[in-house]
C-alpha cells in the first residue's frame, strides 16, 4: 500500500568558493517501504533477458505505468532529477514528463545501462525538452548518470 510521506530538504551552496557540492539537510516523516526485494527481481528479471529491454511512452496517453515498467520509470525519475538538478536555473522550473524511449545496453560487468531519451517539461515556458542520457544502475550501488 503507497502512503504519502513528508520530506524536506535544505540545500546549502557555498558561494565564492569554485564549485563545491552543497551541503544537503534532508529530514523525512514516516517511514519509507522496503524496496530491496523488487529492486532484486527487476535485476534478475533484466539480466536473464534474452534480448534488450526497449520500451517507450512510460507513462502512456492516458498517464499509466504498467507494473513490469514501474522500475523504468523510477529509474527515470531518479536520474532526471540529476539531469534537472544540473540543469536548472533560477527561471527555470523542469519536471520530468515522460520516458520516450528507453533502451538497455549490453554490458559485460554486473551494472545494467540504459539510454533514455526523456521529455523535460519547462513549467515556466510550458516547452517540452527532450533528453538524452545514459543511465548505470546495480541495485546495491544505485543510479549513476553517466552521459546527459
């Protein structure tokens, strides 16, 4: 069962010094579910696939994400907000609003790889931004973004 959670997060940048990472303060009500188990069997599942996983339009027409393409599209979600975080300004306001295609790369190691090519939507603007980025994923690792 999904339950709405309260998460706040303060963000500190360092201004004057060449670029440094800014310092994060994130503080979270409720408690967040276990995810390990999926996150294992979406593993599993990709890494037996004879063929590579290719998808398109998550979420449909009709705002819909089938179970078997919910992890493509947190995936997604996850490194967006990478992508938005690097790419944002202070006029600017970007939501990831859909996956147009995703393809996984064949890899000889034990990470998944995957490209997206993704729509940004600028809400100020109202534009639609398409995205690519190449996307590594291990379940006891997490997401890199590798190429946006």
């Amino acid at each position: 069962q999904d339950s709405t959670l309260s998460c706040t997060a303060e963000v500190l940048y360092h201004l004057g010094s060449p670029s440094p990472a800014p310092a994060v303060q994130v503080t979270l009500e409720g408690e967040l579910r276990a995810t390990a188990g999926a996150d294992q069997l979406f593993y599993h599942r990709v890494r037996s696939l004879e063929q590579e996983l290719l998808a398109e339009d998550i979420p449909d027409s009709q705002g819909g994400v089938s179970p078997e393409m919910e992890p493509l599209h947190l995936l997604a979600w996850v490194a967006s907000g990478y992508v938005i975080w690097q790419n944002s300004t202070e006029s600017t306001r970007l939501q990831l609003a859909q996956v147009k295609r995703v393809k996984q790369v064949r890899r000889r190691d034990e990470y998944l790889e995957f490209d997206y090519l993704v729509l940004l939507h600028e809400l100020v603007s109202q534009e639609i931004i398409p995205w690519q980025m190449r996307v590594l994923w291990h379940p006891q690792h997490g997401v890199q973004v590798t190429q946006a």
